[in-house]
C-alpha cells in the first residue's frame, strides 16, 4: 500500500512555491481536487481569490517571525 499525504501534513524545506521557486510556507487544497504550494508573498498577492476555491488552506507563515528554539548544550 502506498502512503498518500494528508492537506494537514506539515509543509517541508522541500516544498517550493508554485509561482517562484522559494520555500513553501502555505499549501492551499482545492475543492475541485489538487492542490497549489505558495510562499508567504504569492499567497498574500492571490488569497482574494483563491480562498473561495479552497477546501482547507494550511498556512504556516508564522514560522517566518516565531523565534528558533535553541539548541540544548551537553555538558
């Protein structure tokens, strides 16, 4: 059996925007089927029109201002 991926799996440094390459930080799932990968400018430019096409949006831009959590040191 083959794995599929759920709209709710957390988006990867793999995942490229689909208008410019850059690293994906929101996947919006359509409800006609399919889904399209944006970086947190384009999807800004084009939420107007595609949440009314949408069935779920995952948008995980607020990692772009969350802090880093720090690396623990061994003693």
């Amino acid at each position: 059996m083959t794995p599929t991926l759920t709209p709710t799996a957390p988006l990867t440094a793999l995942d490229r925007c689909d208008r410019c390459g850059a690293q994906a930080y929101v996947r919006v799932t359509l409800t006609a089927g399919g889904e399209l990968l944006f970086c947190g400018h384009h999807f800004r430019e084009h939420e107007a029109r595609l949440r009314p096409l949408a069935s779920d949006v995952l948008d995980e831009t607020g990692k772009l201002t969350d802090p880093a959590p720090l690396a623990e040191h061994e003693a």
